[in-house]
C-alpha cells in the first residue's frame, strides 16, 4: 500500500486528485480497523471483567453460606448436648421407642404387635385392624405437632440467642481466611486478596490487612447471616489490588495486534506527510533554479555585452565610454559573487554540515564594522543607522566569517523590507552570562502567520504591494543555521506595519 503510494509520488500519472482521494480512502480504512480492534478489545475487557466478577461473587456467597451452615449446626448440636429442659425434652422424643411407627424394610412398611390385630373378615366394616390404625394416626399427629412446636420455639430461640452475640464469636476468621482461600481458588480465581469484616455504617470489625484502606471503593460486598431479621448487619469485604493487571494480561494476546495496527497507521501518516513536504520542496527548489537561472542570466548578459564593446575601437579611443563599461562590469561581477554566496550558502544546509573556526571575539568590534560598511547602503535611501551596545561583557566565541554574514543578513532583510525612511537599531545587553544582540526596523513588519515559517528554507514573506524585493529565500535560514551551530538561540518579534525585531542569544566568555 504505502509502496503504491510512493510510485504515485515518483510519477506524474495519476492526478492530485486522485491521489488524495487514495489517501483518503486509505486513511479510511486504517480508521475503521482502528475502531473496530479498539471495541474488540474494550468489549473483551468486558467480558473478562464480568467473568471475573461473577467468579468472585459466587464464592463469597458459598462462604457466607457455609459459615451460616455452620454456626446452625453447631447450635443444634450445642442445644442437643445441653441439660436444659427443652434440651432433655427434644432428646427424649428423638430416642423415644414410643414413636408411631419405625421403618424396617421400606418407606411404608408398618409393623405393629401381633396380639392388638384380630382379622375376621377381609369384607368387614369394623375390623380391629382399622380401629388400630386410626388410633395410631392420631397419636401420631398428636406427637408431631408437639414435636414441631417444641423445636419452632427452640429454634427460634437459638436464632434470637446467636444473633444478639458480638460478630467476632460467631465467626472464625482463621476459618474465614481459609473458606475464601479454597472457594476463590475452585472458582479459577487466583489472584492475591485483602478482606475485611464490616458493620453497616463501616466500621471496620477485622481486616486481614493493616492498612485498612487496602479496601477502596473497588470492592465486593457480601452480607453475613442475611435472613436474620436483626439490626446488627455485618459485610464481608473483598478487594483484590492487582484486579486491573489481570485484566490487562487477559488481553496481552489482543494488544499487539492493535498495537501494529497503530503504528501501521502512524507510518502511514507519516510518510504522506514526508512525502508532501519533499514534493512541496521540490516545488520550491524548482523556482529556486529558475529564478537563479534568471538572476545569473541578467549579469552575464551584461557582462558578455560590455566585453563585446571593448573590442570596438571606438569605445576604446572614448574614456567616458570606457569608465561606463567598466563599472557595468564591476556591478555586475559582484552580482554575480552575490549569488554565488547564496549558492555556497543553500549547500551548507544540502550538507547539513559547516566548518566554523570558533575564536574569541569582541562583539562590540565586529558590530562596529558592519554598522560601517553597512551605513553606506543606508544613507543612500535615506536611512540611519542607530547603535547602543551597552553590554558590559561582549567576549563571545563565535566564528567571524559567518557571525558577519548573519548580521549583514539580518540589516540586508531590513533594508530590502524597509517601509520609507529606514531607522535601523543595533543594541547589546547582558543578562547572567549571557550577550543578547538586537536589530530592530522601522519597516513593513512580517504578519503573524508568517512569523512561524520565516526561517523555513527557501521561505519567502509576501510582500504586498512591495515588488521590488529580490531574494531566494535563503538569508533567514542561513541566519538561524548559524546561530544553531554557536549554540545560540534567535528570537523575533514584529507588528505588521510597525517594524520587526531580531534577538539573538549568546553564552560569553
């Protein structure tokens, strides 16, 4: 995909418009994985969490209810034991040989005495076998509902007895402990736990932790003894810490296939991106070559034509003519050094590389200079030159070639972008050990959303009606290139229509 992509690029084959709509429809379906892999997992998670949840839940339920089961046991077997009344009551019909009937064989099989049963006829109305067996009915019932009734009132007794006892005597937490341990690892859940015992308002009555808000709001409630109609509520409290880890290493088979699938998408991005600014480049460096082509054309025309009319002996024998033809030759030859500067300068950053030879330099002396070869162009138009070096400290290492070119650069931007009479302010400061060096214009200002781009290789700031600016856009670039390399830091600031500021920063000596 992304190879088809590039082949479109390297090829004029295909419209622009047929490109972007590739990249769209691309783009599209990156999206739409994306999306689709991101509820995959999110639906996953789901999954998993609830899993997870009902596992849990589930054994805290057969603990609490096997606790419960239990605690009955226990009292009925306490009650049994016991010498209270009701206690030698209840054994005594348990064990009583008075109970109606026994089984022997099957559910069903009655046997009685042999002497209470006398069978005369098998059709009669009133044999003694039915008169025997209505009377052993009602007994019978007579001694069940004593019997319900006396173990209702016991039981409810015992309930009423257990439930007005402290939680901490009804429950064995070293059993406790143990119950969660075996049911939360039958159920598959096998993750480290903390738990606690709590009242309904929160107090905390055990806690198998020390640190009691081990227990956050991510925890599992299960109330102890839930059918006991009493005030006294007591929870059981679960929360496992590294809960959210397991669900995450549930899902660490899904994740680096989102993962690829991102980072296809991120490439993807990338490489449009890439490649639109080299065809945006490219463009450029293509206007480039045919404005230097141009530019270089227009001196060696002249120069050609100046060097045709010496060869005639009439310009020879004309000393005026002479002196014209040779200062067209002198301009024009350092044209055409100018632009062969530009040309040396564009290769510094095709090479990204440049040889500065770092010296310890008086600032205030290099400003000096170029303020006065510099002034010269100034007052041709008009203009002044004001400067305030004030710093105290002005060493720097900087290599002087290059910091000359920088500055030269930086008056020739305000000069070229000057509005009318041009007021041109050089200014040095120290702050720390730090040289901050400003230039600052009275021209046409640069607009806001230029300000961003203007040290862009190749970058040129619209003009407006200004159409008498030449350049290549390569000065800036080669400014802030050079300042990058001194370890330097340069700063704008300007108002369109009111002027523009350069601030370079500098580490002294």
């Amino acid at each position: 995909m992304v190879i088809i992509v590039v082949s479109l690029f390297q090829t004029s084959i295909m419209r622009k418009s047929y490109i972007w709509i590739l990249i769209l429809l691309i783009a599209f379906s990156f999206t739409g994985l994306l999306l689709l892999q991101a509820r995959y997992v999110n639906q996953s998670a789901a999954i998993f969490s609830a899993r997870f949840d009902d596992n849990v839940k589930r054994s805290m339920y057969q603990v609490v209810k096997t606790i419960e089961e239990m605690e009955v046991r226990d009292c009925l077997e306490t009650f049994i034991n016991g010498n209270s009344d009701d206690a030698l009551r209840a054994k005594q019909l348990l064990s009583s040989d008075g109970l109606l009937f026994k089984h022997k064989h099957s559910i069903g099989q009655l046997t009685m005495p042999d002497e209470s049963v006398e069978i005369k006829s098998l059709s009669g109305k009133n044999t003694s076998i039915s008169k025997a067996s209505e009377s052993l009915n009602e007994q019978y019932q007579e001694r069940f509902l004593h019997f319900k009734t006396l173990f209702e009132g016991v039981t409810a007794k015992l309930i009423n007895d257990v439930s007005e006892k402290p939680i901490e005597k009804r429950i064995d937490f070293v059993l406790l402990d143990e119950l969660l341990s075996k049911e939360f690892y039958n159920n598959g859940v096998g993750l480290p736990f903390h738990y606690m015992v709590t009242d309904k308002s929160g107090r905390v009555i055990f806690s198998c932790h020390e640190n009691n808000k081990a227990v956050t709001k991510e925890f599992y409630r299960e109330q102890f003894f839930p059918n006991e109609n009493s005030d006294k509520v007591y929870f059981l409290n679960v929360f496992f810490p590294t809960r959210s880890e397991y669900i995450i290493d549930s899902l660490r088979l899904l994740l680096p296939s989102a993962i690829l699938t991102l980072l296809m998408f991120v490439t993807f991005t990338l490489i449009i991106l890439y490649l639109f600014r080299q065809k945006r480049l490219t463009t450029i460096k293509n206007d480039f070559v045919n404005n230097m082509t141009h530019e270089l054309k227009t001196p060696i025309s002249s120069v050609s034509l100046a060097a045709q009319m010496l060869n005639d002996d009439a310009v020879n024998t004309n000393p005026k003519i002479l002196a014209r033809i040779s200062r067209v030759i002198i301009d024009e030859t350092k044209r055409l050094s100018f632009l062969v500067d530009k040309v040396l300068q564009m290769s510094v950053f095709e090479r990204n590389r440049a040889t500065l030879n770092f010296q310890e330099t008086d600032l205030h002396e290099l400003l000096q200079t170029v303020i006065g070869n510099f002034s010269l162009k100034v007052n041709n138009t008009n203009g002044r030159i004001k400067s305030q070096l004030n710093a105290r400290n002005p060493y720097v290492l900087v290599d002087d070639m290059h910091f000359t070119n920088v500055i030269y650069n930086l008056m020739d931007n305000a000069l070229k972008y000057r509005k009318e009479t041009l007021i041109l302010t050089v200014s040095t400061w120290n702050e720390k050990d730090k040289l901050f060096i400003s230039i600052e214009d009275n021209g046409i200002g640069i607009k806001h959303e230029s300000l961003k781009r203007i040290f862009d290789q190749f970058y040129r700031v619209p003009t407006g009606n200004v159409h008498n600016v030449k350049g290549f856009g390569l000065g800036l670039a080669y400014v802030s290139k050079i300042i990058k390399l001194h370890k330097g830091i340069i700063k704008v600031e300007s108002e369109y229509g009111i002027g523009t500021k350069f601030i370079i920063e500098l580490l002294t000596v």
